[in-house]
C-alpha cells in the first residue's frame, strides 16, 4: 500500500493480489470431431480449475465461438462432424491436456464375430501435454506430478463400491 496525491487529495492505492501479477497469456483451442476409419476421432482440451480438470469449454474464463460447435456444424471443413473454437486467459505455464480418442481397430478371428460382444466400439486414447509458454504459443511438456497422482488414484478407486 502507497498514498497517492492527485490535487491536494490524499488517495490511498492498494496493489493487486500476486497472483494478479502472474503474467497471463491467451490461449486459443479447438475442440473437433473428425470422419475416421471406423467411426469418429474426437479431439477435446483439458485445463486446471483450481483443484480439478475440467472441459476446456467449460472454464469460466473461456469465451467459446458462438459459430462454432457440436450443433452448428455448416463452418466446418470437409471430413469434420463438429468444431468448437476456445479462447481462455490464463496464467503462464500453464499445463493443457490435449485428449484425442479414436476408434481402436480390432482384428478378430471369425468365430470372435459372433462371441464378443460388437456393440460398444473400444477407443484408443491419446494424451498430449502442453504449457501455456506465450500468447497462443505452446510448448510440449510432460503430465505433471499432480494429475499423474490423481490418476493413480482414481485408477485404485475403480471397481471398489462407492460409499453412500
């Protein structure tokens, strides 16, 4: 805190929380859905909220293109369903998860065809990590610690009962 004298008028100036300071940068994303072999490739960004990792189009701060996404697809190019565009602000180094699933193709014997069970397509997962390293510039990196350990928590957690 500092006083400030603006004609003969003593006004008191408060500085900004440190986190206020952080330097923030514009990160644009884009979430899509694309025509692959055996169905579709979808493509969708994951960003840190507070605790937690939510949809990137789900952030508070994001501003997604009115235009764009799952229920207007007239913009998009050829060979994609759907685009959604996403523009957030959001302090540097900041991690992003780029997660794509794709229909995982299976190569079955003939008697498989009628064993297993076809209904559900089985997908493959791809996970890219990114840092928030300047506007619009992002820079590869590796899953942090954070979520690396929540994903093994998670993964113990699955097939226990939940408690009511």
């Amino acid at each position: 805190m500092h006083a400030a004298r603006s004609a003969d008028t003593l006004v008191l100036v408060t500085h900004p929380p440190a986190a206020d300071l952080e330097p923030k940068f514009r990160a644009q994303l884009i979430d899509e859905a694309t025509v692959v072999e055996r169905g579709e490739q979808v493509k969708v960004w994951f960003v840190p909220l507070n605790d937690a990792w939510v949809r990137a189009k789900d952030h508070p701060l994001a501003v997604v293109d009115g235009d764009s996404g799952e229920n207007n697809a007239s913009f998009c190019p050829p060979g994609t369903i759907w685009q959604r565009t996403i523009e957030l602000t959001l302090p540097a180094k900041t991690p992003l998860l780029c997660r794509v699933t794709r229909p995982l193709v299976e190569s079955w014997a003939t008697v498989d065809y009628f064993t297993k069970d076809r209904r559900a397509m089985r997908r493959h997962v791809e996970e890219r990590w990114y840092r928030l390293i300047g506007n619009y510039r992002m820079g590869r990196c590796d899953e942090p610690q954070s979520f690396a350990e929540a994903r093994q928590l998670h993964e113990r957690n699955q097939g226990k009962p939940v408690a009511k």
